[in-house]
C-alpha cells in the first residue's frame, strides 16, 4: 500500500505536468520541444513541465528553471 504522502506528491506531479495557467510558458514549452538543439535533434524531448522529486518529509524545497539543452 502506498503512504499518503506519496499519493499526495504523485496528484500534485501530475497537477504539474498538465498546468495550463501560463500560456507564455506553455508556448515556450512548445517552441523549445518543436525547435531541437543540433546535438540532441534525435532524442526525444520532454517538453513538460517538470514535477519535483525525493523525500515527501524534506526540510528543503528546491524551485529552478531547468532548460537543460536550451540553457
């Protein structure tokens, strides 16, 4: 059975990766998923909003911006 706490954390990751609030983040999704850097034009991107991961019971909480090919 799985804890509440990681029920919790798998609602709000999914509540993430579908979030519409921002169109301009969103189209900035979608620009950077349809326009692939050289080195990595065969991979296959993810182009959603990245949920957070780890320890539900942390003490720390870390928010970032990870454009990874495009940074």
């Amino acid at each position: 059975m799985m804890h509440t706490d990681n029920l919790v954390l798998r609602e709000i990751s999914e509540r993430v990766i579908y979030c519409s609030l921002c169109p301009r983040l969103l189209s900035y999704i979608k620009q950077v998923g349809d326009s692939k850097v050289r080195r990595f034009i065969t991979e296959e991107y993810w182009a959603k909003p990245l949920p957070g991961f780890g320890d539900p019971k942390a003490q720390l909480f870390i928010i970032g911006l990870a454009p990874a090919a495009h940074g």
